[in-house]
C-alpha cells in the first residue's frame, strides 16, 4: 500500500489527496483504510489519467452483504472541492 499515489488527478485543475491518514485495520473479513480525501491544487507533472473504458459492462448485482464497499464522505470533502472549483473559476475570469 506504500506504493499507492498520495495524488489522484481529477482535471487540469484538481487532485485527490489520497494519503492514508490512520493505521489499515485487517481482519478476517474486512480491511478498512482512511484516506485525507480532501480536493487539493493538481500537480501539473502528473498526468491524467483516462479511466473510460469501452468494453464497460453493467455490474453484477451483489446479494451478499460481506462483498459490498462502504465509503464514507466527510462535508470537508465537499467544501474543498467547492473551494478549490471557486478559485479556479476566479483565476479564468480574471
């Protein structure tokens, strides 16, 4: 996991910081992880990345409670993406 990018770039603009800020906790049937998550000013060496995929297929419907993802979204997420999009915004108007 120490190789994982701590920036995910979004658009010209934005990242991800994806830092792990807590230990992983493991268990038998689960791993949890927090990330900082926050929207931060992209680093222009990075490269975007193209994640659209043509040969997409619909996801198979889990009915089994253990294989399902659960995330959870701080309103710090939010507020630095609307933030950060604001001054964006202002430095192409100016």
């Amino acid at each position: 996991m120490e190789t994982l990018p701590k920036e995910v770039p979004v658009d010209d603009h934005t990242s991800l910081n994806v830092t792990f800020v807590n230990d992983v906790l493991l268990s038998d049937s689960s791993v949890g992880f927090e990330t900082n998550g926050l929207f931060i000013k992209r680093n222009p060496s990075l490269p975007i990345l193209d994640l659209y995929h043509n040969n997409l297929k619909l996801p198979i419907l889990c009915t089994n409670s253990s294989k399902m993802v659960g995330i959870t979204l701080d309103e710090a997420v939010f507020n630095s993406a609307s933030a950060l999009y604001y001054d964006v915004s202002l430095d192409v108007w100016l």
